[in-house]
C-alpha cells in the first residue's frame, strides 16, 4: 500500500480505503476461487494493484471516458483503474464464469457504481469504447483482431482511441505489425519496483 501512495499521492481518502481493501478482499476469493497464483498472493499490491494502475501514469482519463478490460480474470487491471478514475466507465469482460463472480464480488464489496462485469467473449460483445485494456491475456496481434471493432474513432483524452496493453518480457515480434503506429514505455521508467523490469505498457491507436 505504501508504494502505491508513493506514486499516487492524489489518492482521497476513500480511494485509498479502496485499495487498502483489495489485500482482504483477494486474499478471501482466492482462497475460494483461484485467480491469483497462490504463491503470488502476498504481492498483490505490487505485482497486480500497481502494476495495474501503471496505465494512468501514461493516461489520465477524462469525466466520461468508457474503458473494457478484456480478459479481466479477478478484475485486472479494470477495478484498480475503477478505482482511480471514478468517474469514467469499466466494462469488464472474460470468458470464465468463476473469474467474473470474483471481478463483481470485489466491486460491489467496494461500492464502486462504475463497473459492469459481463461473462462473455469479446467477439461476441458490439459495444463500442473508448479505449480497450488488456493485462497479458493474448498476443498482441490478437487481442486487436478480438477488439479493433470494440473501440471507437476519435477521442477527447491525451491519447487519442485505442487500445493500451500490459505485457511482459520481449514483445519484438508481436509489435512488427504495428511498430510504426505504437507507443510503448517501459514501467521500470516510472515505478523503481524491480518487478517491473521487463513489464511494458503498450499504446496503440485506431
């Protein structure tokens, strides 16, 4: 939890109760319904909670802003930015029941209005957004084929429409398609966490 106020000590009050409630809140449907590495589980915050907010250190949604995390297993990394930007929209979608009853659990325990959990594959979804999320689900070739109809054209944000992805690792061969219309930053650049060495955040526009 420290290491998250370190990064954003905008938090109010009640976002940092949020967040401080995930630890419990995980800890308790994992033990249930496992969708965080047991092994992995006493790194939540880091690993999982800050790796997921390292987007808004390259975004800052706007009022309105509609966001779909794709393969959201147990609501990453939709709920913490559900979280952070409370007034923007998350509609997060996976294909596996028991990950989407953990997703809906945490965010009604949280009270967080702005989530919608569906149970559905994307290819099956119409909605359009404007921005699609990921949190190494597919590769990147994909995950747009999944979702490029998913997003809209245009956009009033800092970025313009499109999709932003957390990978690890050497992702050369999944950018070739894309890498004269991609932007990527290194999260090590922004958190000094050594989990993030080899963690990117990719941004590409539609």
């Amino acid at each position: 939890m420290e290491s998250i106020l370190n990064y954003f000590p905008e938090l109010s009050q009640i976002q940092r109760e949020q967040i401080q409630d995930l630890d419990k809140l995980y800890r308790h449907w994992n033990a249930q319904i496992n969708v965080i590495s047991r092994k992995d589980i006493d790194n939540i915050m880091v690993h999982h909670v800050l790796h997921s907010l390292s987007i808004a250190k390259i975004v800052n949604f706007i009022k309105g802003t509609s966001i779909m995390d794709i393969g959201t297993g147990g609501g990453f990394p939709g709920i913490p930015l559900a979280i952070m930007f409370p007034q923007c929209h998350f509609t997060l979608i996976d294909s596996v029941g028991k990950k989407t009853i953990v997703a809906q659990e945490v965010a009604t325990a949280l009270g967080l209005k702005n989530v919608t959990v569906l149970k559905t594959r994307a290819e099956d979804l119409p909605e359009k957004f404007d921005f699609v999320v990921s949190r190494a689900v597919a590769p990147i070739p994909q995950l747009i084929n999944w979702t490029r109809k998913n997003v809209k054209q245009g956009g009033a944000n800092s970025l313009p429409n499109g999709m932003i992805f957390l990978k690890g690792g050497d992702i050369t061969e999944e950018l070739k398609p894309f890498r004269k219309h991609c932007e990527k930053w290194n999260i090590r650049n922004l958190f000094e966490e050594e989990y993030f060495e080899e963690k990117y955040i990719v941004f590409i526009p539609i």
